[in-house]
C-alpha cells in the first residue's frame, strides 16, 4: 500500500533525534506538492499535536513550500502555538508569503513582538510587519 503524502511528510519531518538539515527541509517542503485539499486540511487539523521540534520544522518546510494551504497551516500555528519559536518562524513565513491575516489576530501578534523584542530576535521585525498590515 502507498503512504499517503501526508504520512510522507511526517515521515520526513521526522523528530527530536532524526537529523534536520537543508536537505531534509527540501525534501519535506518538496513533497507538499502530492497534498490534496484534504490533507491539507488534516495536517491544520493536526499540526498542534506535533512535539515544538516538529512544529518547528513543519513551518519551515510549509512555508518554504508557499502553495495552496501553507497559510492555513502556519496561520494555526502563529494563532494557537504554545512556542514562541515555532510562533516565530510561523510569522516570518506569513510575512514572507505577504499574506494579511484578519484583524482578530492583533492580539496574538502585539503578544508575540513583545516576547520577541524582549529577547531581542530580529524576527520581531517580521511580526511588525505583519502588524502594520492589519492597520
């Protein structure tokens, strides 16, 4: 039987001990391509239950990737993350992408660009972009 292309993907996320490098993030973002809407769609359903490695990774690989459903994943992502750092990266891939997300997300985003600044990340600026555009 064929994996499905969302199992690919996971199996190529890997986890907490499985190597990341420039490949693997090729290769995950590569394989998006097989997504049908559906499995889109699970992956958003699902993506708050990977560990903050594999969420981590997931933004990288979806938003490199830039195609129909990143903006869904990384939106989930950037609204309900635990982790600042996965937060992060889910901003700069947004901002990346120019995607405007709706106004209702200003809280989320002021709360992110205050814990970024405070650690003084340059992904902060990222975060203020996509800020501005909601004015």
């Amino acid at each position: 039987m064929n994996e499905s292309a969302l199992g690919e993907f996971e199996r190529l996320l890997g986890n907490e001990t499985s190597p990341w490098f420039e490949y693997n993030l090729e290769m995950a973002s590569e394989s998006l391509h097989k997504f049908s809407d559906e499995e889109w769609r699970d992956l958003q359903s699902r993506v708050l239950s990977y560990s903050a490695c594999v969420q981590e990774r997931c933004a990288e690989a979806v938003g490199d990737f830039a195609g129909n459903g990143s903006a869904g994943v990384l939106t989930t992502l950037l609204a309900s993350t635990p982790y600042l750092d996965v937060a992060a990266i889910s901003a700069s891939q947004l901002d990346d992408m120019e995607i405007e997300l709706p106004v209702s997300m200003l809280g989320r985003l002021q709360q992110i660009l205050n814990q970024l600044t405070a650690q003084g990340s340059t992904r902060a600026e990222d975060v203020q972009r996509l800020i501005a555009l909601l004015k």
